[in-house]
C-alpha cells in the first residue's frame, strides 16, 4: 500500500469522525431540532422501521393462529374420541338391551310351551355362497340335548338339532331340504308337509296342500299342526307367498316365507322333552272350554 493511499484513507476516516461528532453535538444542544442529517437518517430508517414492525405483527398474529389451530384440532380430536367411546357405550347398551329383550322373549315361550325347554345359545352359523345362513352353532351338547329335538324363537320355529358333539350342537334349519314339518293353515284348517325348497339365494320352504277344500291364498299364516310328536302345535312356522297348481291331481304347491329371520338369531330354545300329542292337547283344550252340568258360576 503506498504512502499517498494511506494518507487520503486517515484524512476520510478523520472527516467522518469530525462530522459524527459535530452531529452529535448539535443533537445533544438541541434534542428537540432535528438537523439534516437527522431528518435524512429518519427518511430512510422510518419506511424500514415500519416495514419490520409490520412483519413483526405479522409473525405475531400467525403464530397466535397457529396456537389457536393447534389447541382447536386437539380438541376437536379429544372431541372425536369422546364422541366415538359415547357411540361404543351406545350400541353397547342397544345389544345388551336387546339381548334382554330375547331372553325375555323366551322366558314368555317357554312359559307357553306344555314341555321341557332348554335356553341356548347361537355360537356359530355356516353360511353359503349368498351369505346365507346354512346351519347354526349352538352352546349346548351331549348330556343336554339329542338330535331330533325341535329348535324354536319366539317369532315361530327354527328347525332341529342335526348332530351333538361335545359341548356343541347343530340346527337343521326348517328351510334345510332335509327338513320337513307337519303344519296347518289355520284359516282353512288344510295340513300339509313343510320342505325346505334348498334356494340358494333367499329362504323358503314349500308345502302341498290339497284342493279345493284346503285352498290356500297369498298371505295366510302355516303353523305347526302338532302331529309327529317333534314340534308343539300351533307355532308360527312362516306365511305364505306365492300358490301353485300341480300338473298332475288335485294338489296346491305353495312357496312359505320362514317366520324366523336366521341371520339375527342370538338366543333359541330346545325342547328336551317331546310335547304332548295334539290329539291330547286338542282334548284338553276341549275339557278345559266345556261347561260342566248343572249351575255354572259366573266369571
């Protein structure tokens, strides 16, 4: 670095520090006076001033906000969690009402039913290709119940146990085409034999009834007729919904609707013991009704 060029830098950094201290002399005599230097300083300094409080405020407000998002989604969330537990009790509560309400139901059936009865369980279904229900699992097994033994809800007839192993058995469902019941229409009093119709796709059971003295219409209500010492008399087993003619002889076909909904039984009742015949129960019903002679108290 030559001589001159250090010269001219001292005598620069001389003049900047003589007029620095000048500016702040005069500042300090009058600190209300703004100088030139003063005001050029605060033109430019003022816009940058404002500029960086403004991001400043800016900054400040999105993070309030980002504070505020974040309590309102953690909330929302212990909002969601609350609201799903809620719902979790709820239905809960529903099924274990409803189970109630079953077992209720076959206390009623088994008080009306003139034979032993046993509560079981549905652990299990096999379903087929339709998800249809196929066979039911039930809780009970051997020492309890036998093949054979009617399988009965409070909305009509289930079917019967197929097979007993171990602490479980199995229904033949009343729609089984291996099944077949007994029944009566009780408007026209025509019997006939339930089979199951083995559809796939839907449930249903077909019966032949003779014509035209035991014609049957759309709508009327098949129930067991008692006869072969398996089934009570008179239990729902389906309605009818569709009536046929056979090709050959005097027969109606008709399509029977089950009275039993297979996919949401959860508790059914055995019968362990065989009810009483119908011709006995019908004899019965007929003692019980007539009046004995002589004076008849009034009820």
């Amino acid at each position: 670095m030559t001589t001159a060029r250090k010269v001219r830098e001292t005598a620069l950094c001389a003049m900047m520090l003589v007029g620095s201290v000048i500016v702040l002399r005069g500042s300090a005599r009058h600190p209300s006076e703004l100088n030139a230097v003063d005001r050029a300083v605060l033109r430019v300094s003022s816009p940058i001033q404002g500029m960086l409080a403004g991001i400043g405020r800016w900054v400040r407000r999105g993070g309030q906000r980002y504070v505020f998002v974040v309590g309102a989604a953690k909330e929302n969330q212990q909002l969601r969690e609350e609201n799903a537990k809620l719902k979790a009790e709820l239905l809960a509560a529903q099924r274990q009402a409803g189970r109630e309400r079953d077992l209720e139901k076959l206390l009623g059936l088994s008080s009306k039913t003139a034979a032993e009865t046993l509560a079981a369980h549905v652990v299990g279904a096999d379903t087929n290709a339709y998800f249809r229900v196929a066979r039911l699992r039930l809780d009970r097994g051997e020492g309890e119940v036998k093949p054979g033994m009617a399988v009965l809800a409070p909305e009509g007839v289930v079917g019967s146990v197929s097979r007993v192993y171990g602490n479980w058995c199995d229904v033949l469902l009343a729609v089984d085409p291996k099944s077949s019941i007994d029944v009566v229409v009780p408007r026209t009093g025509g019997k006939g034999l339930l089979r199951g119709a083995g559809a796939r796709d839907r449930y249903r059971a077909t019966v032949e009834f003779e014509a035209p003295a035991d014609a049957v219409k759309e709508g009327d209500l098949v129930v067991t007729s008692g006869l072969g010492g398996t089934f009570p008399r008179d239990f729902p087993v389906g309605k009818v919904v569709r009536v046929g003619k056979r090709d050959v002889g005097l027969f109606q076909e008709a399509d029977i609707e089950p009275a039993v909904d297979f996919t949401r039984l959860d508790h059914v009742m055995i019968l362990v013991a065989a009810p009483p015949p119908a011709e006995e129960e019908e004899t019965t019903k007929q003692k019980r009704v007539e009046p004995a002679r002589g004076v008849v108290p009034y009820r």
